[in-house]
C-alpha cells in the first residue's frame, strides 16, 4: 500500500505542476481561442489526475478536510468543462443527469466541510475552523449559480461564458493554494494567509473578467 500511495503522490505532484503551467498560459491566452482550447482541455485533465489521485490519499491519511477540499475544486473544474456543453439552456437545453449530480455531491461536500470547520473551531483551533467554513459557504455559493443556470434561469446571453470563466479560475486558485500550502515551509507564512490568500488576490480578477461578459442580455425571439 506504501508504494501505491506514493506512486498516487508522483502523479499528484506531477500533474499539479503541469496544470499550474497550463492553467497560467490558457489566462494569458484567453483571447487567443486557438490556442486556449487545447491548453484549457490540458489542464482539464491535469485536475483531474489531481483530483482522482487526491481522494484516495485523502482517505489513506483520514485527512477529511483535504478530501473535501478536493471535491471543492474538482467541482469548479467540472463545471467550467460542463458550461461549453451548455450553451442552449436559455433556449430549453435539459442539462444531463451528470450535471445534477455535480451539483448533489458539491452541496453535500460543502455542507460537510462546513460543520466540520464549526466542529475544527470548537476542537481544537479556530484558524483551520475558519478555512473550512470560508471554502463551504463559497462551494455552496457556487452550486446556487449553477442551479440557477441549469434550471435555465438566466438573463445574459453569455451566462455560459460566465460559469467557465469563474469555473476555472476558481479551480486554478485550488491549484495555486495547494502549491502554496505544500510550500510554505520555505515562506513561513501564517496558516490562514497560505489558504485564503490566493483566493483573496484572484477572486477580484475573476469579477473583473466576467463583468465584460454580463451586459449583453438574450434578445427575445
């Protein structure tokens, strides 16, 4: 089991650093769709191998946090990948069963990691409590713009723009938090500052560049 877990761990580091790479150039290549397409599939399935490779050892560790955290950003990664498949709800598009399901275990995993952070804070310490509860309540926040979209409750013609854009760049702050995180023996940096920080610095980028897309409505037909 030993060697299985750390082969699982090769793959884990391995993919991180290429989806860093890749989720990086497919933002400086945004405009270029050419070229962001292939990369964006790319890193696609670099969070996958981390996610897929993340819940085993997650379990092996009976680490519950990093396993809710995994399904946290896998969801935002699905989600994105999902939203170029649904263009068409505005139009009467039915969302697959897949899709519903995301969204099922996203709620069930956030609300989990919610009360696990309330239990973490009354336990033992209120800083990891408070990272926990701060992931949940943004994962649920993100299931209820989904729902919405997928109910086809939408009011711009770029709604699914929109839900890519946010979708994997939230799943590139998950990428960056745990490159941070596995990397601040070097920085020294205090617990909560390594695993919001990213998500305080990117999360205002992610409104700047779906705000772009929010003016243009769905002319009736």
């Amino acid at each position: 089991m030993a060697t299985f877990m750390l082969l699982l761990k090769i793959f884990h580091i391995t993919a991180g650093g290429f989806a860093l790479l890749s989720g990086l150039a497919a933002i400086l290549l945004r405009k270029d769709v050419k070229r962001h397409k292939p990369i964006g599939k790319f890193y696609f399935w670099c969070m996958t191998v981390i996610f897929a490779t993340a819940i085993p050892m997650s379990l092996y560790k009976f680490n519950l946090f990093l396993f809710f955290i995994a399904i946290f950003t896998y969801h935002a990664t699905t989600t994105a990948y999902r939203s170029l498949k649904l263009k068409k709800l505005h139009e009467g598009q039915k969302p697959l069963r897949v899709d519903w399901i995301i969204e099922v275990v996203n709620i069930l995993a956030n609300s989990s990691l919610i009360i696990f952070g309330i239990y973490y804070m009354i336990k033992y310490e209120v800083q990891g409590g408070i990272i926990a509860v701060v992931f949940g309540i943004i994962g649920l926040r993100g299931s209820q713009s989904n729902l919405k979209r997928l109910r086809g409750q939408v009011t711009g013609k770029n709604y699914w723009l929109i839900a890519h854009i946010a979708g994997m760049l939230g799943s590139y702050i998950g990428a960056i938090t745990a490159f941070v995180v596995n990397n601040n023996r070097w920085l020294g940096l205090p617990e909560i500052v390594v695993w919001l920080g990213p998500t305080v610095i990117i999360v205002p980028f992610i409104f700047y560049e779906t705000a772009k897309f929010k003016k243009t409505e769905i002319k009736s037909t």
